[in-house]
C-alpha cells in the first residue's frame, strides 16, 4: 500500500491558490522536507496543550492522562459552546448610537450650552487632578492631554473650559495645521475656550513648542484657553502633554445612570448581572455612556432584557468593524495587519505576534497593490502605542518550550473574546483579504515553531465555524492532502479546534476520511480520533477497528508500519484520556475479534503504558498509578482490565519484547520510587495466572540489567518476593 508520501497532493480547484509544496529554504539553509518530520502523537498533543489559545483551552499540561491521573484534557475546554456563539456573532438588534472614530469634534463649531450641562451631570474624574489640570491651564492657556480615543479627553477639556468659565466654547477642525494655531482663534467668534480634539500630527508636520508659544500670546490678547488632545501615535517636539488616566468605568456608569434616572432605579440597574458583567470587559468610555442610555430605556421598558445582555458584545463587533473599515489616514494597513495577527497569537509572546504581523502586512499589501514590491519598515510603531490601538496589554508570563518554561513578554486583548470577533470580521466581512490570510496561514502551518503552528490551527477553526465550506476547501483539505507532515498535523488540530468549539459536521468529515482512498485523509481522521475520541470513544474506537482491518486486507503480508504506527498511538492517546475506563474496557471486549484488532489493541495499550507524568525519565508512570488508585479504591474496572491486557501483551510474540522492556523501565523508576514500587508490587501478583508466566516475570526480575549495565537493582528482588508460586 502507499504512504501518504506517495501520493501526489489534490490539485487545486479553479480560482484557487495551489498549496505551497515547493520546497523553500529554511533558516538552516535546509530543505523543508529534512526538516518536516513526524511528531509522536502524544508529543503533538501536548504541544497542542501548551498553545492553545485561552478561549480553546485543552486541559492543563502538567496532569497528563485525565482518568489516569486526575487531569482534565478535554472536558476543561474554555466554554466551546460559549466560544462558538461568540463566533456567530449578536442576535439581537440594538439600536444605540455610540461614536465613531472620527467623532465626536471633528468639525468646527460652538458647542451648545445645553450640551455643556448635560456632561457636566455625568462627568467624573478625580478631583485633585482636575484641580491641578485647572490651575495649569489658566496659568499656561494652552493644555495639551494625551491618551487613547474615547478615554473622555475631549470630555475632560470641556469641563476645564467651564471651571475657568471660558465660555462660550468653540471646538477646532482636527486637521488645523499646528503652524497656524495662533490663526485659528479670532475675537470676531466671541469664544474665550477652544477645544482641539485629536490634533492630526504627520513626521513632516509635528506640533512643536513654538506653535504653543505663539498660541498663547494669541489666546492671551483675547483672554481665552485652549485645551488640544492628542493621541498616543501623535509626533511631538519639545511639547510634554500630561497624560490622561480615564476615570473608573463602574463610576462613570452610575453617574450617567443617576442623571437619567433616581437613585433607587440606577442602584437596581446597577446591580444585574448583566452590568456587572459589562463593567468586566474593559469597555471604553464611549460605550460605557451608551450602555447608560440603553439601561434607561431598559428600566422604561422600552427594550428588552436580551439587549442589556448583548450589549458587551454588539459593541465589542462595532468596535472591530471600526477598525477595518476606516481608511488608511485613520489606521494604517500594517496597523490592521497587526491586530489580525493579535487575534491568532492572543496571549503569546509579543515579539512573535508583531514579526508574522509584518509577515501578513506584506502579503496584504500584494494584494493592494500587486505591482509594487511590499515594503515594511524596519523599526515601527512603539508596543505600548499598538497595544492601546488594539485595545491589549503587555504582561510577563512563562511559555511552554522544548527546553522548559521560559519567561516572554506576552500580548493580549482585554477582552477575550476579540479575537474571535475580529477573525469572523476579516474571514466574512472582508473577502478580499483572504488571500493574503490564506498565505499567511499557509506559511504559519509549515513554521517549525509548534506554537506558530498550533496558533495557526486555532485561527482555521474559528475561520471553520464561520465559513465551514469555504474553510475546508481553501485550508483544512489542502493541508490534508498534503506531502508535509507539518501541514496534515496543523489541519488535525484544526478540525479539533473546530469540534472543540461547536463547529457543527466534524465527526463525520472525519468518518468520512477513515475510509478515504487517500492514505493522508486517512492518516488525518486518525491523529484526530486520538484528539476528539474521548467525546465518542465507542464511535471512535469501532473507526479504528475498522481502518486496521482495511490496512491489513490491503497488505497482510507487507504492512504500512507507519500507518500501523499512527493507528497505535490514537489508542493510545483514548486510552490516556478522561474516558480511560470506558476504552478500556471496549479494547478488553474487542482483543479477540480479529488479528488486526489485536495486534492494534496490544500496540497502543503497551505504548500508553510509557507514559510518565510530564513525560520525565523516571516520572510516574501513568497507567500503572491509574492501576494503584483503582486498586486501592476497589472501584471501576481498570484493577481487572489491566492486568488482563498486561497478561496478553506479555504472551503475545509480537509484543512481548515491547511489553518486557516497559516493565524494565518501571523497575527502574521503582528504585527511585516508594510510590511506585507498591504500585508496582500491587500489579505483579494480578500479572502471574500460570507457570509460563511466573516464569517470565522471575526470569526478568532476576536478570535484568541495572543503570548502565550494573546488576539487577535491590527492589528488583523485592519485588521478585510478591509473585505468587505456580
């Protein structure tokens, strides 16, 4: 039979980029495909643990073998059905008007009195810093406060314009040049305060101390104020604005709520669930204000319940939808490539997430621009700078690696579920990106980084419970089709990822491979019964059972041990996870259907028994600490399973030699372990039911080789004690 190898990869529809199977050189100078070897599936599996995404969390990596050791791998996923409603967006239309980018103070104007005294009923902010803000400005004129968009800077410099009463007040067109300033104000508009909301600064047109200066001698001749905001990205010189710290969002809440409605039904208001949970989100001020006014048509009973607990997330959608769809002058193309980026490596380290951000930015800007060579420029935008932008912090937390934990400064959205809204935005609301997103996919999945890999496979899933068809044939079945392992291993963790999250079919797409002509589809339905099987052990196990038997009527006399190989460790994988019992007990009711079956049965059951926690050398091995507890609980059926299928896998010619050297390596740990040597003590006696057997076990107990080839340790002599004659 042929391997995956051989097969030559699916063509690619009409209209679609063909999978990238050339060859490329990699940072070595290497070939990719001498570097594209398999992965133990355990190890993959544990690397898809590691990485995975917070909102796709697969169980935590230090308690290995759910039933064995009392992990959760699978059932502790972080709200799938959550996270998939979250993908699929709002269900109810709610009508609020919350502030664009632009707005408010984009035009010039005087702003209605009536407008300063309704903010004036809601506006909270430390009193000693607006005391001090006060006496700046009126000792200055001129104040320039700096901080993100809708963190109530422009708020802020109204109400400094009032306290001075400095009215009436006149807000500034944003583009005034920062050079003509001084000409901006005229006695002839009667304004004794101006406001200059998001001053539009250039590298070639910064706002610089002399425009200041001959600001206020102006605003001095006419005795009036100016108050300019800025953002964080604006170019200044020799200017330092006093940074501007937004006031606690649950006191601006109860302060708008107060001015809308009585005390008693803003505190009741107040306190539903629904708001505390708002208040939870790092919601911007902006949607803090609308919040109010929808809670007021609330308790009016003009809108019901479901849209005070949609809000959060129709204004987190609103906020994305923002971001893609203002033109360049408001955020740049690199700027939206770096929040795609964001939303695929959420929580990882910030120095990946903005090197594969400048990856996509080039790809993006071939497909703007086609005829042109893609340009990044070499040093950028500062983190904490893009970090505001994309609503994220920074923060240090150690990274699984190969070599241990290693301490990185990470990256993630306040609000969790950004991400996923952002990828659902781009994949269906902006279809012409995808073909620089699917490159960029492309490009992840053949990373020799798990983490690059494993994150590439969490942004395919949410793209799959978005767009199911349109996925599976421009990524998942691409990559399963293809000559890397790399990539058939990514669209693995995809279609887990996809089931994980509620994304309806994947079972039987992977039904539907196991008996698939092509031997990659095949070996891909495999590794991800290993990973779903725990949901449906029984449907998993009867499709193993069934693959085998397919393998061994194609070639009986000359197996795919590759394929054999992989069908293994997907037992293994079962046998190791949170339905344990339930598998084993189906392997013990199957050993005998068939030689294919068998021999399958045997493979993975002796290969799960290798397994040590947190895969250390002299770890405790998993399986044989689930036997211990079973044992000494005198529960379930793992105290008579097991030794059942030790005693076959001893006996068996095939795997005897494997099965002997597993118990080698347990004596060898119980030399250094008490914990294991009872164990173990605890399992022999159950392990001898004839003299053949006895005979085995002594004779292993009584030769076996110590470390580097000194005699047999102590405790193999003690243990040698607990056989019982035959």
């Amino acid at each position: 039979m042929s391997t995956p190898e051989q097969q030559s990869p699916r063509p690619a529809a009409q209209g679609e980029e063909p999978a990238a199977e050339e060859p490329r050189k990699g940072d070595t100078g290497e070939p990719d495909e001498e570097r594209d070897q398999p992965q133990d599936a355990w190890e993959a599996r544990r690397d898809l643990i590691d990485h995975s995404p917070r909102t796709m969390r697969l169980g935590d990596r230090t308690r290995f073998g759910g039933g064995m050791v009392g992990g959760d791998q699978y059932g502790g996923v972080s709200g799938g059905r959550v996270t998939g409603d979250v993908i699929m967006g709002s269900k109810t239309e709610i009508h609020v008007a919350i502030p664009g980018l632009t707005s408010p103070g984009a035009a010039s104007g005087e702003v209605p009195r009536a407008a300063l005294d309704r903010l004036t009923e809601s506006f909270v902010a430390d009193e000693r810093v607006m005391a001090e803000l006060t006496e700046r400005l009126r000792r200055d004129r001129v104040l320039v406060l700096a901080g993100a968009r809708f963190t109530g800077r422009r708020t802020a410099a109204l109400m400094l314009l009032r306290r001075l009463d400095a009215l009436p007040v006149r807000t500034l067109e944003r583009d005034t040049p920062p050079g003509n300033l001084p000409e901006a104000f005229g006695a002839e508009d009667g304004a004794r305060g101006y406001v200059l909301s998001d001053l539009g600064t250039r590298r070639d047109r910064p706002l610089r101390e002399p425009h200041l200066l001959a600001a206020k001698d102006r605003l001095a001749e006419q005795d009036a104020y100016l108050v300019v905001t800025v953002g964080p990205t604006a170019v200044l010189e020799d200017v330092v604005p006093v940074e501007w710290r937004p006031p606690v969002a649950a006191d601006v809440l109860g302060a708008h709520l107060r001015a809308r409605t009585d005390d008693e039904t803003a505190a009741k208001l107040l306190a539903l669930p629904d708001v505390t949970e708002f208040l939870t989100r790092s919601h911007q001020l902006r949607e803090v204000a609308a919040f109010a006014g929808l809670l007021a048509r609330y308790a009016a009973g003009e809108v019901a319940e479901a849209a005070v607990a949609q809000f959060s997330l129709v204004s987190l959608e609103n906020q994305v939808q923002e971001w893609f769809e203002e033109d360049e002058s408001a955020i740049h193309l690199r700027d939206k490539a770096f929040l795609v980026a964001l939303a695929a490596f959420d929580g990882g380290p910030y120095a990946l997430t903005a090197e594969l951000s400048d990856l996509l930015h080039r790809f993006l800007q071939k497909t703007e621009h086609p005829g042109l060579p893609p340009e990044v420029p070499v040093f950028g935008t500062h983190i904490g700078k893009r970090l505001q932008l994309a609503r994220a912090e920074e923060y240090e937390e150690d990274e699984h690696t190969e070599w241990g934990p290693v301490t990185q400064r990470k990256a993630a959205f306040r609000d969790e579920r950004a991400s996923l809204v952002l990828l659902r935005e781009v994949w269906t609301g902006h279809p012409s990106a995808r073909p620089a997103l699917i490159e960029w996919l492309r490009r992840l999945a053949d990373d020799g980084r798990p983490l690059v890999r494993t994150r590439a496979a969490s942004t395919v899933a949410v793209l799959a419970r978005t767009d199911l068809p349109s996925a599976m044939a421009l990524i998942i079945e691409p990559w399963a089709t293809s000559k890397r392992f790399r990539q058939r291993l990514v669209a693995v963790n995809a279609l887990t990822f996809a089931h994980l999250i509620d994304t309806p079919n994947i079972p039987r797409i992977l039904d539907v491979w196991c008996e698939a002509d092509d031997p990659r589809l095949r070996w891909v339905a495999v590794r991800a019964y290993g990973l779903l099987g725990p949901e449906r052990p029984a449907q998993a196990l009867a499709a193993l059972r069934k693959a085998v038997r397919r393998l061994y009527a194609d070639g009986p006399d000359d197996l795919d041990e590759a394929v054999a190989g992989e069908l293994a460790e997907a037992v293994e994988l079962l046998l190791l996870s949170p339905a344990g019992e339930e598998v084993l007990a189906e392997l013990r009711t199957h050993l005998a259907d068939d030689r294919a079956v068998h021999d399958l049965t045997l493979a993975g059951f002796v290969a799960a028994c290798r397994r040590t926690e947190d895969g250390e050398r002299y770890g405790t091995p998993l399986v044989l600490s689930w036997y211990a507890r079973g044992a000494t609980e005198d529960s379930g059926n793992a105290r008579h399973d097991l030794p059942f299928l030790w005693r076959a896998a001893l006996s068996d010619a095939r795997s005897t030699r494997h099965a002997l050297a597993v118990l080698h390596d347990w004596v060898l740990i119980a030399d250094r372990s008490t914990a294991t040597e009872w164990a173990l003590a605890a399992l022999l006696p159950a392990l001898v039911t004839t003299s053949e057997e006895h005979m085995r076990l002594s004779h292993l107990l009584r030769t076996m080789p110590g470390e580097d080839g000194h005699p047999p340790p102590p405790v193999a002599a003690r243990l040698l004690t607990t056989l019982p004659n035959r």
